[in-house]
C-alpha cells in the first residue's frame, strides 16, 4: 500500500462530469488499497473570473481581499468533489489549505509556504478517509487566508507530498505529460518520459506552465518523484525524478513565454555601484529580472536593458519612481511586444553548437534576436511577439524532430 497524493488541475474539474471522472479515477485508486491526499484546483477559469470581477470594482484590489476572494475557487472543488465521491460510496474529508494544516507568509497573492503541520491530515488518513485539499492557499499564522501565486495547486500537492513523505505525486492535467514543445503549439511534440528536476525546474522557469516552478523546487529539496499525466488517459506520463545519468547533452525542449516586458534605461550614469542601486530597487519591489544588457554607451553613461515579466510591470514601474529620486539617468523605455524562447536540457549552453544552430535556425526564419541569456541547461532569446510562434516552431524542427527522424532511420 502507497501513500499517493494526487492533484487535478482546473481543466480537469471544468465541469460535473469531469467532476465525475475525477471522483472515479479516485475510487479506482482507494479500491487498489492506496492512501489518498488529493489536492484540487478552482473549476475551469474560475479563478480568472474571480481575478476579473474584483478588478472591475477596484483595477488594483487590496491583496488581503484578492485572497480572500480567490481561495473560494478551490473551496468549491473540494466540497463537489467530496459529494461525488459520496455518491460512490467513499468516504472523503474536504479540507481547505488552513484546516489542512498549511501555515504561510503573509506576503498576499504569492505566499509561501514555511510549514505543515500534518497532524489533521494523518489522523484522517488513519481513519481510512480520502483526504481532499483546497489547492493554491494557505494560512498565515494569525488566520488569515493567503494564496501561492497562480498555479499555486501544483505547490500545494508537491509540499504535502515532501511533508507526508508520500510515495510519489500525481500530477493530472489536460495533456499526456510534459511535452518537447507545448503540444497546444506544436501538435507534433513528442512526450518526454523522464526528466530531471533541473530540466524540469527551467522548462517551468522558462513557461512550460505544465508545473509552477516552486512545486518542482519542492519536489527536489525533499527527493518527491512527480509524475505528470493525463486525467482522461490511463497510460503513463512524464516522471520528474533525480537522473544522475552520464547522458549525452542535448536539448530536451523547447518552452516560449509571451508575457515579457523589456525596460532600457537610458544614460545611467558609468560608476561603480549603480548597477547595485538599480536592482536593489528592483529587489525591493520583488520583481524578478531574467536577461540583462549594459551598452557600450558614451564615455561617462551607459544604457541599461532588462527583461522583466509583464505581470510584474506596476512593481517595475514603482521600483523606477523611488529610484528616480536617489539617481539621475537620461530616460527610460518600455517596451510590451517582447516574447522569450528557450532550449532546455542539462549541460546545453556548455556546447557552443547548440547556440550556433538556435541562432542560426532564427535567422534562417529572419528573426531577430533582442537578447540573449544562458545558464547551465538553457539558452533563452528575446524575440518580438508575433514571432514567437514561429520560433517556436522552427526551434522544434531543427532540435527535436530533425533527432527524431534520425534515430528512426537507424
Ligand atoms: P492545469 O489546469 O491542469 O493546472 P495548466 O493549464 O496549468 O493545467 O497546465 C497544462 C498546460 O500546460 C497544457 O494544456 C499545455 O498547453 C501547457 N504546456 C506548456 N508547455 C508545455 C509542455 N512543454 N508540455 C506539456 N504542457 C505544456
Ligand atoms: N486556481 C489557481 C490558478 O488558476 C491555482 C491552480 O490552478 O493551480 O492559478
Ligand atoms: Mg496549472
């Protein structure tokens, strides 16, 4: 007998037959003997309707509320998912983030988690009860509801499988697993069927938003093995475990983000610890900067570029405001058309091949590369956004179907 926890996106509780599905695909796995935590998402696009109707009272709602609002979503995937699998003769306990024990930081909208105090959910599992958690929210230690930033369910499903050394988690979306390429943009990607939690770790970074990046970093500092799959299908997905294999390097996939905005300031000033003013003020704002670019410039000033995401663009812009006061630069740009595409697989940037194809690969398709960033396992180029498809496309082409047909032909 395994202690499983499963967690089911919002696609996959859209609506009451796939409420249903759920709750048989459940009992099929209590009546092999199994001991069940099972974490759910807000039905559907719940919780961007939920997101939507609160900015249109206030476009900046206070983010205490916001949570308070949000966390509903899951509140009722829980209660319908416990009453269908009544239905079916399982006993299940609904429990939301704060009941089953899910303590946070107050930091509203994208809380972490610091602790879990398991006790209600084994002793629940002890009296034989599938238990049911609310994804995405928390508590913090005065009460008050918190969530983990959108796809916060993945991180609720991997924290409680390190907290109750679960066997493994089970991670069911809309599609077979994790792919070389969204599959929703490239229908000829290919499924993976191991990968490790680095990999896994950058194509989520990058925007394979198959699983939200905190759940993988989880899953890795407590050795959980993941296995993302299909909640319609039956047949085996992608395991995200550790994989200390000598394999060759190569590029595992390709992931795209389309929400990238580019800020250039103009004329800062050429001197030591400006740079270091300029992202403390950033930091500040917890505004996560992924590329950046320092010009050559003029002999006393230079230009300053960095990539920011574009969910990120009101801290980006009050950042500036406060540093405004303590430095003086030229003038600033943003620009909102950006787009960001990226190789991922262990050792990659190592292999100055790998770069040469990508780039030469876009420029074949006469796309222009903004900028450019590496780390261990991945290249990323930030490219216009109406290109990015394209990119995509023809990235997948040249790194992952050319390597198909090959081994096919041997
Ligand atoms: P859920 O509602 O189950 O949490 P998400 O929408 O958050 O599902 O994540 C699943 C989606 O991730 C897929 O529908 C797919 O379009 C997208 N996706 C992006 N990149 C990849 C990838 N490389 N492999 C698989 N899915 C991907
Ligand atoms: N319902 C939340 C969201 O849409 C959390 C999740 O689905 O994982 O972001
Ligand atoms: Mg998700």
């Amino acid at each position: 007998m395994s202690l499983i926890v499963q967690k089911y996106g919002g696609s996959s509780l859209a609506d009451l037959d796939k409420i249903r599905l759920v709750a048989s695909r459940v009992k099929k796995c209590r009546d092999e003997g199994h001991e069940l935590v099972v974490v759910v998402s807000a039905m559907g696009k719940t919780t961007d309707q939920l997101i939507s109707l609160a900015k249109s009272l206030n476009p900046f709602p206070p983010e205490r509320e916001l949570d308070m609002l949000l966390s509903t979503g899951e509140q009722v995937s829980i209660s319908l998912l416990s009453i269908a699998l009544s239905s079916l003769g399982v006993s299940s306990v609904s429990l939301t983030g704060g009941q089953a024990g899910i303590i946070t930081t107050d930091t509203y909208t994208k809380a972490k988690i610091f602790h879990i105090d398991t006790r209600r959910i084994k002793d629940l599992l002890l009296k034989h009860q599938v238990v049911i958690v609310a994804g995405f929210q928390g508590r913090t230690p005065q009460g008050d509801i918190t969530t983990l930033g959108r796809g916060g369910s993945d991180v609720t499903a991997c924290a409680l499988a390190a907290a109750l050394s679960a066997d493994f988690c089970e991670i069911y979306t809309d599609v077979r697993g994790v792919f070389t390429a969204d599959p929703h943009l490239v229908p000829q990607a290919k499924k993976i069927a191991r990968l490790s939690y680095e990999e896994m770790s950058e194509m989520a970074t990058l925007g394979a938003k198959v699983l939200q990046p905190r759940a993988v970093d989880f899953s890795q500092a407590y050795g959980v093995r993941v296995h993302v799959r299909s909640t319609f299908s039956e047949r085996e997905g992608t395991w995200v475990e550790e994989i200390n294999s000598m394999e060759e390097v190569r590029v595992k996939a390709i992931t795209h983000s389309g929400d990238m905005l580019k800020i250039v300031l103009l004329g800062v000033p050429n001197q030591p610890g400006v740079a270091a003013q300029i992202f403390k003020a950033l930091s500040d704002f917890s505004v996560f900067i992924d590329m950046i670019i320092q010009s050559e410039g003029r002999e006393d000033y230079k230009d300053l570029a960095f990539v920011a995401s574009r969910e990120d663009e009101e801290k980006v812009r009050k950042a500036i405001a406060c540093l405004e006061k303590e430095l003086s630069f030229q003038g600033m740009k943003f620009d909102e058309t950006m787009s960001r595409v990226s190789l991922v697989g262990a050792g990659i940037a190592s292999s100055p091949n790998i770069a040469y194809r990508m780039f030469n690969a876009l420029a074949r398709a006469g796309i222009n590369i903004d900028m450019i960033s590496t780390s261990n396992s991945r290249i990323s180029c930030l490219i216009p956004r109406d290109l990015m498809e394209e990119a995509v496309k023809v990235l997948h082409e040249e790194f992952i179907m050319q390597e198909v047909r090959l081994n096919e032909e041997v």
